[in-house]
C-alpha cells in the first residue's frame, strides 16, 4: 500500500472552484447517458426566468426568481410585498413563471424550496407536492422541497 501525503486548505479558492466544477462536469457526463447527451446543446445551460409585478409607482410589489434546466423550472424566490399578500400576487407570479416555463420552454415540472414558516401551504395550494423534508435546516426550522407536474 502506498501512502500519499497530502495538504488540506480550507479557502475561497475561484479557480479551483471552477476547476473541480469542470472535472464532476466531466465525471457526471462520462457516467449519466441523459447528461452527455445536454453536453453541448443549449438545454446543457440554465436560462434565468424572472416575473415582476410593479405597483403604480414602478417599484415592485413582488416577484419571481428562478431558472430552467432541461424540463425543469426551479423556482429559487418568490416574494410579495406585505401590502400585497393576500391579494393573489403570488399566485399570479407563479403561475406566469409556470407558463412561461411550459409553453415557451418545454418544461414539464417545476421544484422549489421553503421553509415551514414561509410558504409550504401556499405552494401546496397551488398544486405543489412535498417530496422531501429536512428536520432542523437550519437549527429550528423545516425546509420543504417541493414538486409540480407541468401542462
């Protein structure tokens, strides 16, 4: 058996980062026929999606962040102003993003995350389905993982 030394560094390091990203790039697409086959294409890329609802002001009473990636739409943040919740904003941002994401992407689901004193009612009402639960991320708090089919 041979024994190899090595040196452990624990920094921000931007060009390692992107290094290693290249290389599990690289070792995702040699193992997963789905990825090589994204390798190259536009789908390989996720395209920003982002819906904005402005107020008479143009200030924003709330939006939408996300992206897509192949068939997916991921929602990263959906806020609405607190003069405004309750008013159906949010549904409305969400469901633009969903139709964007469907009729002009190709998208057939959509997944998302949140914490239990956010929003995890709301998104079930609008046909969302929790998939996963994580007890305690962070220290006293659930986060949910959500899923929706498309279309």
């Amino acid at each position: 058996m041979v024994c190899r030394m090595f040196r452990i560094e624990a920094e921000v390091d931007k060009a390692r980062r992107d290094l290693l990203r290249s290389r599990l790039l690289d070792t995702n697409t040699a193992a997963s026929p789905v990825l090589a086959a994204l390798r190259g294409t536009p789908a390989e890329r996720e395209a920003p999606l982002h819906v904005w609802a402005l107020d008479g002001a143009g200030e924003p009473a709330g939006g939408l962040v996300g992206h897509t990636w192949t068939t997916w739409l991921h929602v990263t943040y959906l806020w609405v102003d607190e003069r405004h919740r309750g008013s159906g904003l949010g549904s409305r941002l969400l469901a633009e993003a969903e139709r964007i994401a469907h009729q002009d992407r190709g998208c057939r689901s959509a997944r998302l995350e949140t914490w239990d004193f956010q929003a995890p009612d709301f998104y079930r009402k609008q046909g969302y389905e929790v998939v996963c639960v994580i007890p305690d991320y962070p220290p006293g708090i659930t986060e949910y993982t959500l899923t929706k089919q498309l279309g």
